[in-house]
C-alpha cells in the first residue's frame, strides 16, 4: 500500500525563487538561506519520493475573489507555472499524480471534508518555491505532485484543529491506496510575517521556534491555537501556519526530526523549514 513516509514544513517566499532563478543563491545575504537547504536537498536524493502532497496557498494565480475554496486538491495531469505578473518561473511544468489525488479527493469527500476538485489550474511560487528550495533546479521535478491548495488569504481560513484534522484523513486516504508509493506532505508558508500596514516587517522568531518545537513529538497542542494568536503574534501573513498542521496531522500521533532551519529575514519574512518523520 501507499504510505507516508516523512513530512517537510517549508516557507514559500517568493524572493526566494527570484534568487534561485538569477543565479543570487551564493550571495552574502542568500546563502545563510539556502545553506539551510543543502541537508535536505541530499537527503531527498536518498529519500525519493513517489509522489509528494504539497499543500499551499494561491496567491490570486488560481483563485481569485470569485472563487475562494477552503480546502482544493488538484487531480489533473500537470500544471504550468503560473505568470504573476513578471513571466512564469522557469521552471519544469509539475506532473500530477491522477489515481492518487483522485483517491483521495474521494476518501476525503466520504470522510466528510468538503474538497473542491480543480483538474486544470497554473500553480505559483507557492507551490514551486519549495519545489526548488528541496530539488533546486532540475529539468524535470524527480517525483509527482498533488496540489492541495488552502485558503488562508481571505477571512475566514480554516481553523488549526480542522487543518490537522484535514491532515489525518489524508493519512488514511494515503494508507488505502493499494499502490506500493512513497508519499511525502510538505506544508508550506509562513513564518512569522506581515506584508501591509503600520507592523509591516514584524517577524517574531520566539514564536516561531515554539511553534516548530511543536511539530516534533506526540502532543497536538499547536491544533488548537486560535486565529487571533496567528494575527496577534505573527502578522497578518503568519496565519499561513495553519498548512504546516495539515502536514503534521498526516504523519500521524507522534514524528522525530530529521533536520531544522531557522533563518531572518528573507525579503521580510521568516525563513522556516523542518524535516519530519512518523514514529
């Protein structure tokens, strides 16, 4: 059967695929960033994933004000990369994995999880960012990968208990599937940041190492971690988290990590990354 073999937490910022698309990764201000990357990119060289869950937020790419899905799993073929408004990335089209996204979609849905089924969109850097900081700049991405794109852009975002709750299911979606894959979730976003108005800039490390500290272990705390804690301590862009607990939720009761980065700033964001495994 299928299996869920690890998890990665990831920030997408997307300064970070305009430093690794003009060639700035080795720069005094990048390479601490991606420094922070070198372990894992080696170990998912050792690791290779059959398919990999990247669960992600659009950035007005896919979805704009006239559709806003809370939970949307894409169970097409490929997507292109999106254009932002400067070109798409050059980056490899992503190939989908079909029969498993399907299966879940499927599993979810009788599971009680309203999904939203996408078969065409163009992914951003939401979902390329962390394609690059884990494979860098291949001309095909080495494994699939299913979209799972989580509204937290719009008010209201899902809950953190909902989104870990999200993520068990997918195990057991994964856990079914009678494929022998090597399924990885990444949960993508954050850190701490604010993009807009008079605390633009705020970055809160403090909260942020409380947070990953949490991801490692058997307690569930982080599920029930209110809305207003996410704006109050980590600006208003740092609701992006709740992504990481859908990650988490899948691996099941309890993980051991593998690897940890912790990086300020990126643009104006923290840099956050963690490598998971269930135990």
């Amino acid at each position: 059967m299928a299996r869920i073999t690890a998890g990665v937490g990831c920030s997408h910022v997307p300064a970070l695929g305009v430093a690794v698309d003009l060639g700035k990764t080795g720069e005094d201000y990048w390479k601490p960033i991606f420094d922070g990357f070198e372990w894992t990119k080696a170990w998912e060289q050792e690791a290779r994933p059959d398919v990999v869950i990247l669960v992600y937020n659009d950035h007005a790419s896919a979805f704009d004000m006239k559709l806003i899905p809370t939970f949307a799993i894409g169970c097409g073929e490929a997507y292109a990369p999106a254009d932002e408004g400067w070109g798409p990335r050059k980056v490899p089209v992503v190939e989908g994995h079909p029969d498993l996204a399907w299966h879940i979609a499927q599993s979810l849905i009788l599971d009680e999880f309203d999904m939203t089924i996408i078969n065409e969109m163009d992914v951003d850097h939401g979902l390329t960012v962390p394609l690059s900081m884990m494979f860098g700049q291949p001309e095909a991405w080495p494994c699939k990968v299913i979209p799972l794109a989580v509204n937290v852009v719009t008010y209201p975002p899902p809950t953190g208990n909902r989104c870990w709750a999200l993520g068990e299911a997918i195990g057991r979606a994964v856990a079914s599937f009678p494929e022998d894959l090597n399924v990885q979730i990444w949960g993508t976003g954050g850190m701490s940041h604010q993009l807009q108005g008079p605390r633009a800039g705020l970055i809160n490390a403090a909260w942020d190492g409380r947070f990953l500290d949490g991801l490692v272990g058997d307690s569930d705390a982080l599920r029930r971690i209110p809305h207003i804690e996410y704006l109050r301590e980590t600006g208003s862009e740092g609701i992006e988290m709740v992504m990481w607990l859908i990650m988490r939720g899948a691996l099941g009761k309890a993980t051991r990590m593998l690897h940890r980065h912790y990086h300020v700033p990126a643009s104006n964001t923290a840099v956050g990354h963690i490598v998971l495994e269930p135990t």
